[in-house]
C-alpha cells in the first residue's frame, strides 16, 4: 500500500497495511524514550490508521510497558492469573509463564478463546481503554492456520449504514460486563467475589461520538460478554447484534494481521473492533504480551449534550 506523508523529520516510515485501517512503522525503535516529536507523529500517525504495528523491535516487559506509559496512565488486568510480573503486563498465550504448553481445556486458553469474539479492550469498564498494545514473542509459523489478529473499523462501519438504520440505532446502548464472560465461557472457573464485585455491569450507547474528531460516529458494542443490544425485546436485541457482527465482518471494514515475531501492534479501542482468529492451540505456541493505555473519559452517545450543541442535532439521526 502507499506511504503516508509525515511531517519532515519524523525519523521512520509509514506504510498502510490496509484500504481499511492500518499501518507498518519502519525505522523506529521503541525501546528507547521517544523525542516529543518524534511521538507527535506516532500520535499522528495511530490516529489516522488506528493499527500502527512497530516492526522488528527488541522489548522485554519493562521497556513494553515504558513505550506503552508515553500515550498514558496503563490498566490494571482483572484478573491476577493471567497477567506476568505486573498486574499491567497482561500474558496472551497458549503458554504459561514458565513456558509450558498449556492443554486446549485449561482456562487461560478458553479466555484466549473467547477473544475469537469481536470486541473492545475492557469495554466492560466505566471508562474503557483508549489503547492496546501487543508485542508478539512466539507467533503461528509461516503456512499454519489461523492466529491472526482481526481488525475493523467502526468509523468506517458506522458511515456506510444507511439514514434508517442510523436512526434505529442512535438510542441503543449495550450491558458490558466482564462476569458475563463466564455465561459465554461456562467450562471458565468463577471469579472471586471481589474481582466480581471490582467490575459491575455498565451499560454504553452503541453509537459512540467522538470529540477528538469533529463529533464523528462511530459503532461500539462488543461480543465477547454479550450477545443482545438492549432497547427492544430481547429477541430484537440478539437479531440486531447477530446483524451488526455480520455487518462490521465485511471485507471492506476489515484487516487481519498475521503476526511476525517482534510485531508491536498498537490499536484504539475506540473506534476498532479486533478479534483473535482461532488456530491449533494443541499444536501451536503462541505468547505475546498486553498492556493496555486507559481512557480519559466515558463513552458518549449522540444524546450527550455537548455533541448535540455541537453538532446541531436534536433529535434522533437525521434531523
Ligand atoms: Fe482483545
């Protein structure tokens, strides 16, 4: 795909993975402290592609989680067991971490599992997550099916809808709830009552506007916890959602990334939906590490007043 044009200077190279989303950066290091500069074209550049994936770079969880603390305070994963060293370093893996293969049934790899589903990174939070950050150390060799990482573009999804459905949707919200993993996962074993109690339902619009782009919509559900939209009955609520998967599934939204070790693949929750393609985890290894840059505010619907001052709607899409 074509380069994209940085500002002079910037030190590395663009190149778009994708027409969807998506970029490759060349010629950066970044296990070192980035120049302000130099990291105002990377926020430049993660804003524009929202998939920024740093090739060839050399990080062990430290230098992982000073690269990742440059765009933000870091999230805290959930739950102990499936983080390593720090409860910000969150372990993705087939592999425990001692380094043994783990079997297909135990619980960390049915939570693997479960992010096959497309989904937002800590959605189930009040304020989720602005960013995500995966640093690829053993990946799917070359010709073996599967584990790639899906990606789509919820602007992008969002835009193509046609005016009804845009109505249809613009006074929807969705339950996000970590525990529901479990409804989803049953062979998982239960959290503790004070991880349970640490992560209540929350409920979110589904669509999202953004004030860091002019208003701009986009969709944001998720189904990794939950397989309804709320807003109608329940059997309206599964049909929108199963609806909604086929249509954000399409080609033209998406890009999925086939790993190379030592990819650092960066993305924005909130406009990104992503998903864990599945493969032979009896066969294959598989470990990267996670950490994940927080929020700075909730999701906001297009009845917040500060979008429909803004954008002069006050009423239901399109007044
Ligand atoms: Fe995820």
């Amino acid at each position: 795909m074509g380069a994209y044009a940085l500002p002079a200077g910037a030190g590395f190279a663009v190149n778009r993975l994708s027409p969807a989303l998506g970029a490759e950066i060349v010629g950066l290091d970044v296990s070192r402290p980035l120049p302000p500069h130099t990291l105002a074209s990377v926020r430049e550049a993660f804003q524009t592609h929202h998939v920024l994936c740093f090739r060839d770079q050399r990080l062990d969880d430290a230098a992982l989680t000073a690269f990742s603390t440059q765009f933000g305070p870091l999230e805290k994963f959930p739950e102990k067991d499936k983080t390593r060293g720090a409860p910000e370093v969150y372990h993705v893996a087939n592999v425990s971490a001692e380094g043994e293969q783990l079997p297909p049934e135990d619980p960390r790899v049915i939570f693997q599992r479960n992010n096959a589903r497309w989904h937002t990174d800590s959605s189930y939070r009040y304020v989720p997550s602005l960013a995500s950050l995966l640093y690829g150390i053993e990946v799917l060799p070359e010709g073996a099916k599967g584990g790639e990482t899906g990606f789509s573009n919820m602007l992008a999804a969002y835009a193509a809808l046609d005016d009804a459905m845009k109505a249809h949707l613009d006074h929807l919200h969705q339950v996000h709830s970590y525990g529901d993993i479990r409804r989803l996962e049953p062979q998982m074993p239960p959290m503790s009552r004070e991880e349970r109690d640490a992560l209540p339902p929350v409920t979110h619009p589904l669509v999202r506007v953004h004030p860091d782009r002019d208003f701009q919509r986009s969709l944001y559900f998720t189904s990794n916890t939950s397989v309804e939209i709320g807003g109608g009955t329940l059997e309206e609520g599964r049909a929108l959602h199963a609806q909604l998967l086929d249509w954000i599934s399409r080609n033209e939204f998406c890009y999925y990334h086939r790993w190379r070790a030592n990819d650092l693949v960066m993305w924005d929750n909130r406009v990104l939906l992503h998903r864990a393609i599945e493969y032979d985890y009896a066969r294959y290894r598989r470990v990267l590490r996670r950490t994940t840059i927080a929020g700075s505010g909730p999701v906001m619907g297009p009845y917040w007043p500060v979008a429909r001052a803004a954008t002069g709607r006050r009423g239901p899409w399109p007044s």
